[in-house]
C-alpha cells in the first residue's frame, strides 16, 4: 500500500510539469524510496496519475539503473570502482565488501539485511574510493573503515 | 553530505569567486547568502534589460562547464525572441562524467548562488519555468536545494513579480535515476519529458526545439553558478581572470595519485604541471607522473611530458585533448595503463544507450578485447584491432558518448603502446602486484 504522505506527494510533483508523464521518474524513485522497490501497484497508480500505459512505466524502469522491481537489501552498498576510485583502491573495497557481506554483484543477503552493487562514478572523486549506502556517501574508504561500518549498522541501523 | 576538510582543502594559488562563500557559517541560508552579495546580481540584470545581459555574458567569454565549453552567452542568443512559445532554462545538475565532482559542492554549499544563477537566465531569454535535473544519487543535495529554493519563494526571489520588477520565474527540481546518458542534454530532455534517455537528432537544436518542443537553454551548474558574478561586477573583470577567449575561473578535481586530492578554483588557463605540483601537492610516495586525464574520462590522456599546457579550452584542444569536465586525475608510474583502458571502456559500454550500432557493438566489443588484453590473453595485432574499432566509433554515432569512448582509447594506445605490446609478450599483466591501491597517498591500510 502506498501511504498518504506519498500519494499526496504524487500530487504536489505532477503539479510541476505541464505534461503529466514528466513526473514518471521522480514518482518511481520516490515511491522506491518508501517501499523499498517497486511493485506492481505503484506502477498501477503512478500510470494512472501521470495518464500513460503502465507498460510505459515499467519501460522507464528498464531503463534508469536505481530503479528495480524487487526488494533489496535493508542497506544497498554501492561501490565505486571508475577511475579515480579505481587507482586508490576501490576493485579491493568491492572485493572485501564482497567477501565480508557474503553476497556478489546485485545480490542480497539471505537475511535480507544487505546488497552489494559495483556503480560508475558516484561524484566523490576527491574522497576516493567512495561508495554509498542507500543515499549516504562513504569516501576514504578502507577495508577497516568498511568492517567498522558494517559492524555500526548491523548493531545500530540507520534510518533509510 | 560530502566532508568539507576532504574536498575543500584550499590552496593559497586559488582565485575565489564561485567557491568564495562555501567556507562561511550557514553557508546554505539565504541570510548569509543576501549579507554576502547575493541577489545583487538579479537586482542589476533587471536594470540591464535582457539584451544588456545576454551582450554581458557574450563578452565575459564564459564558456560551458559541462565539458563541450561553447560560449554561454552566445547559446542564449539562439532562443528565438519572438514566439507564442512557453521557453524554459534547464540546468544540467546530472554530473556523472567519472572523475568530475565539482557541481556537488557548488549545490551543497551555495545553493542560493545557482537559483540566482538560473533566475538571471530564465530573464534574459524570457523564460519563466526552470528545472534542476540533479542525478539521482545526489538525493541530499536535491533537499538541499529543495529548502533554498523554499526560502528564495518566501523572500520574493522565486514565484510571482519578483523583486517588484514584473518578472516572472517558478523552479523546481527534477531527479533523474541512473544513466550517465541522461546528462548529454537532449537525452536530459527526453528524461525530463518522463522517456527513455535515448538522445534526438539535432539540430533542431533545443535553444529552438528543446523541453515540451519549446525553446529551451540548458547549462551545466558551474556555468550558471557565474552568472550573478558576471552581471554584478561585468564582462571585462570576468574576462581578465582567464585567458583570451577562457573568461573566469574553473573548478578543478584533483584526483587519483595526486597528495592532496580536493576541489579547487582557480583561474582558466592555469599551468597543468604548477596545479599538480602546487596545488595538489605532488604524486604520492615520491612517485613519478605517467599520465593525466585533462577533464574528465571522456578525454584523450596526457603523458607526463605533456603536463606544460596552460589548463583552458583552446590550449588543450591545441594538444589534441581537451578542457572537458575539470576532472583531472593523475597516475603514477605503478599503474597499469591496459587496465585503466579497460575500465575506462567498460563504463562506456555499460552506458552505451543502445540506439546507434557503432556505439553499443563497438564498445562492448572493445571492452571484451581489452579484458582479454589485460588477462594475458591477447594477440599481436590487439592494439592495432582496438584502434581500428575506435575509430570505427569515432565521428560514426548519433551523440558524443560513441566519441567519448573512442578517444580515451585512442589516445592511450597510441601514447603507451608498448605496455600493450608487453601484455601480448608476457601473456599476463606486467603490473600485477605492482599496483597502488590503497597506500597509495600514504593514509592506506591505515
Ligand atoms: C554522454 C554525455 C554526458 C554528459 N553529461 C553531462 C553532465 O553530467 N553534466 C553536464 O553539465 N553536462 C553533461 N554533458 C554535456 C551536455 O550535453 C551539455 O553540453 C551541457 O549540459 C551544456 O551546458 P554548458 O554549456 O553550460 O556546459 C554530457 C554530454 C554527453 C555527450
Ligand atoms: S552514441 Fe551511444 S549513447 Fe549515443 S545514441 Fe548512440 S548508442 Fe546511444
Ligand atoms: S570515480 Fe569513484 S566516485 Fe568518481
């Protein structure tokens, strides 16, 4: 179920667009960011609020990378490993990610606690290697600052 | 959020106009941002008329940020004056070109300085509704300017009659959701039109044809960021930073083997080898230099002897590379150039769009050869087949991205061929455990 606070949302973003269908991807993301993916019901709604086909939804979603139809872990890990993450380290911060985790690219954990995914460039470039959990930035990385993170939300969580 | 200490290192080589107010308490806040000039700039683009702003921006020799570098004001010249047409000001807030982090500071802690910016344009074209296509992954900057551009309404710098002048002008932002694609700006078009980001033909190019069919200018961040500059204190001031035809300043990023990684601002045409050495501070670990890429991946590298080039668009284009995005990376001597290449071109095939055929076959192509290269198991004429595949990219596809992998290619083949040839040799990587990875600014397995 889509809650209020989103479906008004829905209303407040379509509103900006003097066509409907503008508001395609930031619904999708949005809706992501609530239920974790998107399901088919979302896709329902936001193809009937924005006035297409829902195939014409579930095209976009092929298309834009963040965007997936399964659930994921409660915190996706996103490493960088593009040039500049790359040449301070950043295919060893996948790989001991990896290896701590349990899991490959695009894989959850059976727990349902944690997914893994090598991105291009995040934008953090200065503070490579860099990756993100969910929408947080992670930069300098270590392999020790990677034990001490995964230790930090396995015993704390953090708020998605 | 991004740690300040680690981006912002400062160097006392920096000449400060768009980076000016980032160090200030509540840099964020439109109070500290009216107390330190902002806003002024609108105020006197309303007395200047359009026409007046547009021939400012024309002089000042500002030249795009986003890496193509055409001249700004000129851009705005094409939008046609006399159409029944709505006409829109998109800023292209998408940065993804790897090794380009410089339009998340200028959001993160000037926000006020890019509204300005974008008011300021949608005035001089006549344009009432702007959009900020910001790439989705920066979702905190998109609060952050969300906030600012809350307050900019509740001061009368957005919405209705703006600052009693009779102008016009509603922004809002607009997230995007994982495709570099996005960024080349027809294809940002057809995102924001809730499509697939698949580029249009041009022309029509969008200062004609652009968002909704309607006339439309679209500029990188950074670029818009110096436009309150420009109109507050003039063409010729902004001009004088740079060099003939390379008006202003530039954010730079610092990355890769380099001592002190960060953002730094300084003048168009700044020395390549005075910012590496100076300013960066040096490579790591008394490492030699062995190439640099200029701007961002999407540029030809440099080889260390190389690096006396004055850091502007047309110095760069002299040495067959280009001023691109302001990423600038260096490599040390430890590095494996075949591998650099190979991932270099494995984003560009992961990014290829699909539409035109040279782009999507002949990046996964190369990407699968230079795997193979770069494994060992390559064969004598690889690197001559690999440069043939380039240049079958190059000039052959339907918007830069199909360039922008080929060039890099190009130019490290050409310029470090005997590493490929070694490759073939040995039949493994000569560099396997030599490499740098962590330690390599010395902080490492810290
Ligand atoms: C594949 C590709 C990706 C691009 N990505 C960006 C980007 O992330 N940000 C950006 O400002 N320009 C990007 N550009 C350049 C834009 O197409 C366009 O030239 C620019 O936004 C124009 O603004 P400017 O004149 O202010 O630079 C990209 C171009 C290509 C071909
Ligand atoms: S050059 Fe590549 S990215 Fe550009 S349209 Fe063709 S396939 Fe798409
Ligand atoms: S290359 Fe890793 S964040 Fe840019």
């Amino acid at each position: 179920m889509l809650s209020d606070d989103l479906k008004s949302m829905f209303d407040r973003v379509i509103a900006r667009y003097p066509l409907k269908r503008s508001a395609i991807v930031p619904l999708l993301l949005f809706a992501q960011d609530e239920l974790g993916y998107i399901s088919d019901e979302a896709i329902e709604e936001i193809a009937r609020r924005v006035e297409v086909p829902p195939i014409e939804v579930v095209e976009d979603i092929g298309y834009y990378s963040m965007l997936h139809r399964h659930p994921i872990g409660k915190y996706n890990f996103q490493v960088c490993t593009n040039v500049s993450c790359q040449l301070l380290g950043g295919e060893e911060i996948l790989a001991h990610c990896s290896k701590r985790l349990g899991i490959g690219h695009k894989q959850t954990t059976s727990d349902g606690q944690f997914s893994l995914e090598e991105v291009e460039c995040l934008g953090a470039c200065c503070g490579a290697p860099a990756m993100q959990v969910n929408y947080d930035f992670y930069e300098n990385l270590t392999p020790e600052r990677v034990d001490r993170l995964i230790e930090e939300l396995k015993a704390n969580g953090r708020a998605r | 959020m991004s740690d300040y200490q680690s981006y912002m290192k400062g160097s006392p080589l920096e000449v400060k106009v768009i980076s000016a107010r980032f160090g200030l308490p509540n840099s964020t806040s439109i109070d500290t941002f009216v107390a330190h000039d902002g806003y002024k700039g609108l105020a006197k683009a309303f007395q200047m008329g359009p026409e007046g702003v547009i021939n400012e921006m024309k002089n000042s020799q500002l030249r795009g940020r986003g890496g193509a570098g055409f001249n700004t004001g000129l851009k705005w010249s094409f939008v046609p004056k006399q159409t029944d047409k709505p006409k829109y000001v998109v800023c292209n807030a998408d940065e993804s070109e790897p090794a380009t982090c410089k339009d998340r500071p200028l959001m993160e802690y000037d926000p006020h300085q890019l509204i300005e910016g974008i008011v300021i344009a949608g005035y001089a074209i006549g344009a009432h509704q702007g959009y900020i296509y910001i790439r989705g992954e920066y979702r905190y900057l998109m609060d952050i300017l969300d906030r600012a551009i809350a307050e900019a309404y509740a001061r009368g710098y957005l919405g209705k009659n703006i600052q009693g002048s009779g102008f016009d002008f509603e922004l809002c932002t607009h997230t995007g959701a994982g495709a570099y694609e996005c960024g080349e700006e027809t294809a940002l078009l057809n995102s924001l039109e809730g499509l697939r980001g698949y580029p249009r033909v041009k022309p029509p190019f969008p200062a004609v044809v652009g968002v909704y069919g309607c006339p439309t200018i679209i500029n990188n961040v950074e670029t818009l960021c110096n436009v309150p500059h420009i109109v507050l204190k003039g063409a010729e001031w902004f001009a004088g930073l740079g060099t003939p035809k390379n008006g202003g300043t530039r954010l730079f990023c610092l990355s890769g083997h380099i001592s002190r990684p960060g953002v730094y601002e300084l003048p168009m045409g700044f020395p390549l080898r005075k910012m590496i050495e100076e300013v960066g501070g040096g490579i790591p670990r008394g490492k030699k230099l062995k190439s640099v890429i200029p701007g961002g991946s999407s540029c030809p590298l440099l080889s260390a002897d190389e690096i006396d080039v004055p850091m502007d668009f047309d110095s760069l284009a002299k040495i067959g590379s280009m001023l691109g995005s302001g990423g600038v990376v260096m490599i040390d001597e430890d590095t494996c150039m075949v591998k650099v290449a190979q991932r270099i071109m494995k984003f560009y095939a992961h990014e290829s769009c699909g539409w035109c055929i040279p782009c999507r076959e002949g990046t996964a192509w190369l990407k699968a050869l230079l795997d193979r290269l770069h494994g060992g198991g390559g064969l004598a004429d690889d690197p001559d087949t690999a440069l043939d595949a380039s240049y079958n990219i190059l000039g052959k596809s339907l918007c830069p991205l199909g360039d922008a992998a080929a060039m890099p290619t190009i130019s490290i083949v050409n310029k470090f061929r005997s590493e490929f040839d070694e490759h073939v040799r040995l039949g493994a990587c000569p560099y396997a455990g030599r490499g740098s990875g962590f330690g390599a600014r010395g902080w490492g397995a810290a």
